[in-house]
C-alpha cells in the first residue's frame, strides 16, 4: 500500500496538515492516505482540486479548490 500525501506541513517536527493536490473535481481519498492521516496525527487535511465547492468528507477531510485553499485555511493552519 502506498501510503502519502502530496504536501505534509509541520511546525518543527511536529506535522499540522496534510494536503493532497488532484486534477480531478470527484477525488477518490484513498487507503494510503488515510493511513498516512492516521500515522502523523494530523488533525487538519485537505484535498485540493482545481474546481469544485468546499465540502468535508465523513473522514473529516476538506475538498477545496486551490483559491479556498490559500485565503480560507492556509494561515489558520497552527
């Protein structure tokens, strides 16, 4: 299984979010990443794609477009 995100940011060691890029608007999150979430812990997670409304998965992970992304969350994330 491949387990891995795109972009994982951390403060020091510590990992804060995991961000996952797709080209495609109906991203499939798969095993690998949710393995990944689960091995660093990170409470904040994102897939962004190039078009589509903001929503959250029942995995608690946000689908956004690179816009959202950039003015919505990236300076919350702490």
């Amino acid at each position: 299984m491949r387990a891995e995100y795109d972009i994982v940011l951390a403060k020091g060691i510590h990992p804060l979010a995991c961000i996952e890029v797709k080209l495609n608007n109906a991203p499939t999150i798969s095993k690998g990443n949710m393995q990944s979430v689960a091995d660093l812990k990170t409470k904040k997670n994102f897939v962004v794609v190039p078009d589509v409304e903001e929503y959250k998965t029942k995995d608690g992970i946000i689908i956004c477009n690179i816009a959202t992304f950039l003015t919505k969350y990236l300076l919350k994330i702490k």
